[in-house]
C-alpha cells in the first residue's frame, strides 16, 4: 500500500475532505424554485396584457359582445331538485284536460 491508509473506508480516493455525494445544494434549489416562480410571473402578466390587447381588437372591430344576465351569474346549472316524494307537479300536470286527452290518445303522432 502506498503508506498512507488513515481513511477507515478502505481505498477512497476523495480523501477525509470532500462533501458526502448526498448532501443537496440548497441554495441552489431555492434559487431555481425562486427564478421559475418569477419566470411563472411574469408569463402571467403578459398573458393578461396580450388577451386585454387582442380582446380591445376584437371589440373595436366587430363590436362589444352581449352577455346574457345568466352568463354573469353564480349558479349556473345548478339543479335544485325536488324530493321525488313531496313532488306533486305530475299529478296536477296530468289532471290538466289537455294533457288528459293526450294521454288518453297514445304517444304517437296524429293520434
């Protein structure tokens, strides 16, 4: 052997000095959590500019469009659905005399 076998690790050649290959280089990561978190940013806001930009376009050119008040609205398609025992439109929908006939004639067309 070549005279100088301190190292208890047997044959290492890093020497007692060297960082473990495990260790992670935090302020590395950070940094780079930190660069894409402003890259992300500053993405968004440009994204908000150019759809302001073209949406401005748009509306000068063919004109503003009109929304319905439903569109505006919180609770769009939401199903507030009667409990089938307390529902009781079936019955007086059928009891009506011109539903009542056409029940009466069958389902088909004409009939």
């Amino acid at each position: 052997m070549s005279g100088h076998d301190n190292n208890p690790h047997g044959n290492d050649q890093h020497g007692q000095g060297h960082k473990s290959e495990d260790e992670i280089a935090y302020g590395k990561v950070i940094g780079v959590g930190a660069v894409s978190l402003v890259i992300f940013a500053l993405s968004t806001v440009w994204a908000a500019v150019i759809l302001s930009r073209e949406t401005k376009k748009v509306e000068d050119a063919v004109g503003v469009t009109y929304r319905p008040l439903k569109v505006e609205q919180e609770e769009i398609g939401i199903v507030d659905q009667i409990p089938f025992a307390s529902d009781k439109r079936l019955p007086r929908w059928k009891a009506r005399p011109q539903h009542r006939r056409r029940l009466a004639g069958g389902f088909f067309i004409g009939a």
